[in-house]
C-alpha cells in the first residue's frame, strides 16, 4: 500500500514539473510592451529633484530670510497680546479733604453684530438695562459693516451685572472707569466734567488736566489655547493721576448754592450767580452758578446751565461801580468823606444827555452819595478828575483784565480813557458802559476788604498769603470800608444786607440790560460787600439775572442772599461777632438771617 502511494505522487510530480517547464513569459507579451524614450524619464526625475529645490529654497528663505519677521508676527498674533493698563485719574479734593471728583470702576458693553443671538425679549431687556432706545440697539446690531461697536460706555457695575446674567451670545463688557462727583450740582461749574475717555472738558477736570490725567501703561502677555495667561511682561507701567486740593470749601459752597438757589426761585430769576473769597489769602471759598447740571447724569444737560456765570458771563455793574470812582477822587485828594455835593435836582446834562437819580436827595455828603447812590453826585465827582485817574484805578483792581484762575475766565471791557467823552466818563462811574464778571467785582472788592491792597486769587489751596499789590492808601480803604457800612444802614440802599451779631458793609448794585443798542425794562441786581467790617474774612458777590417777582433792585434781590451766604459761612467758620446782636422790646434778640 504504501508502495503505490509513492508511485502516484511521483506521478502527479513529475506532470508538474513538465508544467512549470512549458509556462510562456507574459512580460515578453508584445501588447505589453511600452517603448518609452529615455528622455521622459531624466525629465520626470529633473521636474522632482526641481520641486524639492524650490521648497527647500522657499523654508530657507521663510525661516532666515525676509519672511521671518511677517512669520513672526504672524505667530505672535494667535499666542501674544499687548494689552493697554489704565491708570487711575486723580481725586479733586476741597480745602477740608472732601472728595469733589473721583473715578469710580464700570463697564463698556459692546458687541459682535454678527455674532448677537437674542430673541425680541431679550434685546427689549437689555436695551432697558442699558437706557438706549430699542430703534437704536437694533439698528447698531443689524449693521453689517461692523465688527464691533460700542452698546453703551461707563456702565455702572450693578448694572453690568445684570446684562451679563442675560447670557446673551456676542454681547461683551470691558473694564473701565467713570468720573463720579459726590456734590453733584452744588458744586458742578467747579469740578466742571470728563468726556467718555476720562479727559477734562469743563472747570477744573479741563484746567488741571496735565496735573489729574493719569498715564495708560502697556504689558505683554502669552496666552495658551484656552486663553490663559503663562508669562507677561511689562512694556510701560501705568502712572496714577495727581490729586487736586482746592481752596472750595464744600461746607460754604453748599451755603452759596442753596441762598442763590433760593433767591432766584423767590424773584423767579432768569440765572444768578455768587463766588465767597477769603480777604487774607485771596483763595475762592465757593462759586455757584445758576442754573445748574448734575455732571454725573450725562446727556441731560441743557447749554445755559453748563455756563459757569460767576467766571464768564458779564454785565454792567451799575452802582457797585461808584465806590471805586469815589476812592479815587479821594486817594487824588479832590474830595473827602464829608464834604458835600449838590445833587438837586437829581438830574444832570452832559454833552447833550441827561442822567439822573432814582430819587432826589439835594444836598449830600461825599459818603452819603455812596450810602445813598447818588448818580449825580457820583457823576459830578468823576468828572472832576482826569480820565486817566479814574481808568488807573480800575484797571489796578483787574477791571478790563481776565482774573488768572485758569477756569475760563473773561476779562470783560473797559476801553482806553482816551476814548472816553465826557458822558461815557460820568457813565462809567456809576457803573454804564463798561462790563465786568462777578468774580471781577469780587477781587476789587478785597482793595476796601484789605489796607488798600490786592492779592491776586487762587481755586486752590494755599498753604501761606501770596504777596499783596498796593492800590490805595490804607486810610483810603478804611474811609471806604465806613461809608460802605453805611450803605448796609437803615439810611443806605442796602438794610436788608446786615445780619445779625456782625457788622457788614457793601454796595448795591442795579442795571439796566442792553439789548441790539438799546436799554430795555430787564435788570441786573447785584451786591458786593465784606464782613465782619471790623476786620473782614470774606468778601461776597452776588448777582440775579432778570428777576421777574414784582422786584428787581440790588438791595431787594441780591442783598438778602448775601446776608444768609454771610451769616451761615461766617458761623461755620467760627469767625468771632464784632456786633452786638439786636434787642428788641420783651428782651427778644432779632436774628435778621430769619427776617430777611
């Protein structure tokens, strides 16, 4: 058996082997066969060989050449960032160390159009939140043009929280800071405001800009894909603002704004205007100016209130004028206190034009022309001088020149006494035809406050006197100082300006306003005047524009909110009465503050 198994495997090889000797060669197929010349070939290889040249040549000159600084900033793009670092503006402060102007953290909320998903409810939610009307957000959202646009700046933070808990899709928030003043209106025309970019548009915020602005500084971070920071690097560190300590005193500000205040509600004013200084170191204790503007509402504001009247607005001073024309003609030597002037019949022609008194008096002494405000006296008096004397005078105390406070102030007009002709120089002397701004009228009033001197003034605080500038000789000033307390007499223009416990004295002040050339049934009433007499610490000016109450003279208008700003600053500044207080019958005493 197992012998004829052999033999059939030997068979079945042997038939096997025949085959594999008569299989046919398929490559020597004449169908198969491809005569391609030889060049093709070399070329093919060349064009390859060719290729890898060009892109080793083309990462040479990417990686050491030209290219490397685009690559490189191209690769910083999507990992590096410089981001701006604000710095913090500087505080306004009063005299006393009261914030007036701080910067306070908020939010910028801005979006991505593209990239908004909010149904109609949400957009009506979040423009509610963010005080825009709905129009307006839907069409800042549907412009295609934008990339990106601001919703609304300096958005508080409670506020900010509140839309990012709407969770709204390409709707974002940037840190940044907004201007908050604590005094709001009180003391607006001071502080002034910052526009949106934190830079000083009005008041001190624009005066002392250089001093408060603080500087952005620049650092470099490296962010990794989740956008976590892993290094950073400092390029500029930030700089904080300057502080500002002002000579305002919030306590007596807050006086002067609410007697002016009250003042013009009571006459219904058109605006009105007062500024309190100190006699020693000429600083300006407070300036209010009405109407006013709460520099924290932005884009409510009307153009009349955010004018600061006491530094920029002027008018004709009217009597307030006349105690300068007087002190002249003394300090010349051509008249004295008690010497008289006619003044009958109350009525006086120069070159062809009558001028006249309000009332008739006769015959007055030269300090009962100033108590009483005679314009004729006055007049009389004025022309008896050169025209150089009296424009001397006035220019010494900053009539026709802008008092140097930084804050917009206007040097109002005085013309050369060589254009004056004999009526404009009787005029002028009782306050027509030339024009002055409150704080103007207020330094020149510190020439009869003081020995006849003059310093000049500040908005902030100093630390010492600034060095004073002779005017008048100091018995001339203390000649005025007595018959401007008389003016405050039951005999003066001005009765209802004393207060109770001090002694004051002052002058009224009343004009007609010019209108296209011509004078017209509108007035301005001002006072100006100094307290305690004795030895006065503040000067006081106050002007109403166009009271509309059935009143309009100085000593009716503006006398009393002098009295009330007087009395309550004087208290607050612990200054001692010089005056006994007033006893009436029944052993009552008078406090004139509450009567007037």
């Amino acid at each position: 058996m197992i012998r004829g198994f052999d033999a059939r495997r030997a068979a079945r090889n042997g038939s096997g082997a025949r085959a594999r000797t008569d299989r046919v060669s398929y490559a020597a197929n004449p169908l198969l066969v491809v005569k391609l010349p030889a060049w093709r070939s070399r070329l093919l290889l060349l064009l390859l060989f060719g290729g890898f040249l060009a892109l080793a040549v083309r990462a040479v000159y990417l990686q050491a050449g030209a290219g490397t600084n685009f690559l490189q900033r191209q690769g910083e793009v999507r990992y590096a960032r410089t981001l701006d670092v604000p710095g913090t503006r500087g505080k306004v402060f009063d005299r006393n160390g009261v914030v007036l102007a701080a910067s306070v953290p908020a939010r910028s909320v801005w979006a991505i159009p593209d990239d908004v998903d909010a149904t109609p409810e949400q957009l009506a939610q979040l423009a509610r939140l963010l005080q825009v009307p709905l129009g307006e957000l839907k069409r800042k959202l549907a412009d295609d043009d934008r990339k990106f646009t601001f919703l609304r700046r300096q958005v508080d933070l409670d506020v900010a929280k509140r839309i990012q808990s709407l969770k709204l899709a390409g709707i974002h928030q940037s840190p940044e800071s907004k201007r908050h003043y604590p005094e709001a209106a009180a003391v607006a025309h001071v502080t002034g405001f910052t526009n949106v970019e934190d830079r000083g548009q009005e008041g001190v915020e624009l005066a002392w800009e250089s001093v408060l602005a603080a500087r952005t500084g620049s650092r470099r971070v490296i962010k990794d894909r989740l956008g976590n920071v892993v290094e950073e690097d400092w390029l500029l560190a930030p700089a904080d603002g300057n502080d500002v300590w002002l000579s305002i005193d919030s306590r007596i500000q807050f006086i002067t704004f609410s007697a002016l205040k009250s003042a013009l509600q009571m006459h219904k004013a058109k605006a009105g205007a007062a500024v309190v200084l100190d006699v020693v170191t000429g600083e300006i204790l407070a300036l209010a100016s009405l109407p006013s503007f709460d520099p924290n509402s932005r884009g409510q504001w009307l153009k009349e209130a955010v004018r600061n009247r006491v530094v920029t607005d002027t008018f004709e001073p009217g009597s307030t004028m006349k105690p300068f024309s007087i002190a002249a003609a003394i300090e010349a030597g051509k008249v004295s206190p008690q010497q008289t002037i006619q003044t009958a019949p109350g009525k006086l022609t120069v070159g062809g034009r009558t001028i006249g008194d309000a009332h008739p008096h006769g015959l007055l002494t030269v300090a009962e022309v100033v108590a009483k405000s005679s314009n004729v006296g006055t007049a009389k008096i004025a022309l008896d001088l050169p025209a150089e004397t009296l424009w001397d005078l006035y220019t010494k105390v900053g009539f026709g020149q802008a008092p140097r406070v930084a804050v917009g102030a206007v040097a109002g007009r005085l013309r050369p006494a060589g254009a004056w002709r004999p009526i404009e120089q009787a005029t002028i002397a009782y306050g027509y035809g030339v024009s002055v701004s409150l704080l103007q009228l207020a330094r020149a009033y510190t020439v009869f406050a003081r020995d006849g001197d003059i310093v000049p003034l500040s908005l902030l605080r100093l630390d010492a006197a600034p060095p004073s500038i002779p005017v008048l000789k100091p018995e001339t000033a203390a000649a005025m100082r007595n018959m401007l307390e008389m003016a405050v007499s039951d005999g003066g223009t001005a009765p209802r300006a004393r207060i109770d416990g001090y002694r004051v004295a002052g002058k009224t002040g009343t004009a007609r306003k010019l209108r296209n050339g011509r004078y017209v049934s509108e007035y301005v009433a001002s006072f100006a005047g100094f307290a305690p007499a004795s030895k006065p610490r503040l000067v006081i000016a106050v002007m109403v524009d166009e009271p509309d109450a059935g009143q309009f003279y100085g000593g009716q208008v503006a006398a009393p909110a002098f009295a009330e700003i007087a009395a309550r600053s004087l208290r607050t500044l612990q200054v001692p009465p010089d005056a006994a207080p007033t006893v009436l019958a029944g052993g009552r005493t008078e406090t004139r503050e509450g009567a007037l």
